[in-house]
C-alpha cells in the first residue's frame, strides 16, 4: 500500500472523528436522543490517530534525533490556533458573565480542574500537549532501557493500560459529572499511547494486518458493543474499563482504515477539506453551538432549522479559522524551522 492511500483513509478517520464529537455535542443540546452517546467516541479516534501520527513521523523521518525540533514542530502547529480560540472564548465568558481569567489556560492546566469554567472542549488538547511534551521522553527512556523490541512493545502496552489502573485506584465511579476524573491526563491518555503502541508495531515488526482488515474493523464493533453495554453498567469495572474498550475499538478501526485500499469516501473534496481543517473546527464548533444554543432558546418554534443551521456555521466559521489563523501558523512554523540551522532534523533515526 502507498502513502497516498494510507493519508487518504486516515483523511476519513479524521473527518469521522470529528463529525462524531459535532454530533454528540449538537445531539446534547437539540435533541433528546440515546446515539448521540456514540459521538463520545469521535475524541478516541482522535487521541489514537495522534499518537500514531506522532509515532510514525518520529521513526520515519527521524524528527525524534532534535528534542528542540519535535517540541517546536508541535507547539507552533497548534498552541497559535489554540491562542486564538481561547481568545475568542474568552472573550465571549467575560463580556457574557464577567469571567475572570485563569492563566491555567495557558499550560493546559486546566483539564485537572474539577469545573472547566469556559472552553470546556479544550480538555482533551491538554491531553495531547501533556503528550506531546512526554513523548520523546518515553522513547528516550524505553529506548535506552533495553535493546529488545519486544520488550519495548511490552513497555508501550504496559503504558497503554497504565490510565485504567490508575482509575481503579484513585478514580470515583460514581463521579458521573464532567471534570477531573474524566479529562485529567492521567486518567485518559490510553487512546493516545494505544496509538503509539500500533505504530510502533507496524514499525518494528513485518506482521501485516493488510489482509486482515475486516477482522481489525471487526474487533472495533466488539470493542465498541462492549463499551457501549458498559455505559448502562454502574461500576468501578465500568469507570476503569469502559474508556479503554473504546480505545481499543479507535485503535482497530484505525488500523482497517490504515491497510483497506482508498475507500470511495476517502477520496472525495469534501471529506479532505473536513479533514484538513479538523483542528479548526474542533476549536470553534462549540462557540457556534453556544451561540446557536441561546438563539433558539430565544425562539424554539424555529428549534427544527437549529441543527442545519448550526453545523452550516460551524464549517463557515471553521474553514475562515483555518484560512486565516491555522493555516498561517502552519506555514510560520515551516519557515522558522527551515530557517535556523538548530532546528535542523537529525540524520539519526530513532530506535
């Protein structure tokens, strides 16, 4: 399979993740209806392609040889469209409520709050900031204590499973409210390490699942089946297994996607703009719904024409962050890192 059609396919597991997580938080605000549930799932797809990307760019162009470079490429990718999102949100709170600022927002403190007191969706990009500041750390140091490839595979499943053994101990299962003990990177970094672990595989070992992709896409529906029982389940088993039943599923729908030919979808302009300006819409969608949301408050007569009309301005709005904030930053990074002679990428490729 060639490169052309793995971006292809991973271009529709990204625009799946991110229709899921607009859908489950529209479906929260304009209707009454179980599936929306589902949508939940789209943040675990998102965690796991990360961590695979992540992975395969460390050990396929060797950008983990300069800790500087890796920690550049990612923060000036996405802390300038982070910046401005919380901006705006912000803004909206202060001039709304008169919200004070917390600078916790700043670091990404603010996902180990109990209450995320504005811009709630940005839990799950302090995760994957966390991740990105400890990711070459944990290669360091894997690589470094042990030569063997299977013991390093050991290591990343062991930290794949690390998150659900903390919730067993130190998690309350009855804490159904939004807050720490479901957005605190201790407790929810399994999707972004199962993503690092299946890229690591594919990476160290000739085992192909390329003839096997229906059986990966079927593991994901059972992962998925459990994890959706597992909702109905009030359980310490629930609290402790259910996030990592669903990650499991992101990982085995990640890797059908990864070895099936280009799906027709996966080929279409649209599903590639979707794709490409995710980040974008992943960071505006909920200011649009929270406009949307008081506006047919206002007016629920008119609450039908809520949904089209809200993820119509989602993409508008998206596609303009991306035009004029993402896309300019993406480009500020590329030229800063091909400019000064120590970002330079390393010719040693990592282990």
């Amino acid at each position: 399979m060639n490169t052309s059609k793995r971006i292809a396919n991973l271009d529709l597991f990204r625009f799946l993740a991110i229709a899921l997580v607009i859908y489950y938080h529209i479906g929260e605000r304009f209707t009454l209806d179980k599936t929306v549930a589902i949508g939940k799932y789209g943040v675990e797809m998102f965690f796991v392609l990360s961590g695979f990307l992540i992975t395969n760019i460390y050990y396929k162009k060797s950008a983990g040889g300069n800790l500087l470079r890796f920690w550049l490429q990612r923060f000036l990718r996405t802390y300038p469209p982070y910046l401005a999102a919380l901006l705006i949100s912000y803004s909206a709170v202060f001039f709304g409520r008169g919200q004070d600022f917390d600078p916790g927002f700043l670091f990404f403190f603010q996902n180990f709050y109990q209450v995320i007191p504005f811009f709630k969706i940005s839990w799950s990009l302090c995760i994957e900031e966390h991740f990105y500041l400890m990711f070459p750390l944990v290669v360091l140091l894997t690589s470094r204590a042990t030569s063997s490839k299977h013991v390093r595979l050991a290591l990343w499943i062991a930290i794949t499973l690390t998150p659900s053994v903390i919730r067993y101990f130190a998690g309350d299962f009855q804490m159904k409210e939004f807050g720490y003990y479901t957005t605190a990177t201790i407790f929810r970094f399994d999707g972004i390490a199962l993503g690092c672990t299946i890229s690591y595989f594919i990476n160290h070992y000739s085992v192909s699942f390329r003839s096997n992709g229906y059986l990966s896409l079927f593991f994901a529906a059972l992962f998925a089946g459990v994890s959706y029982w597992l909702a109905d389940v009030d359980s310490q088993f629930k609290y402790c297994s259910g996030y990592l039943f669903l990650v499991f599923s992101a990982g085995m729908l990640l890797v059908s996607f990864y070895y099936s030919p280009d799906f027709v979808l996966s080929k279409t302009l649209f599903v590639k703009q979707i794709a490409l300006m995710a980040y974008s819409l992943y960071l505006t969608h909920a200011l649009i719904l929270n406009v949307f949301d008081k506006i047919f408050h206002k007016y629920p007569a008119f609450t039908m024409l809520a949904v089209p009309l809200c993820v119509t301005a989602m993409l508008l709005v998206g596609l303009a962050f991306y035009k004029l904030i993402e896309a300019p930053s993406i480009s500020l990074r590329d030229n800063l890192l091909s400019f000064q002679p120590w970002f330079k990428k390393s010719t040693r490729r990592p282990s």
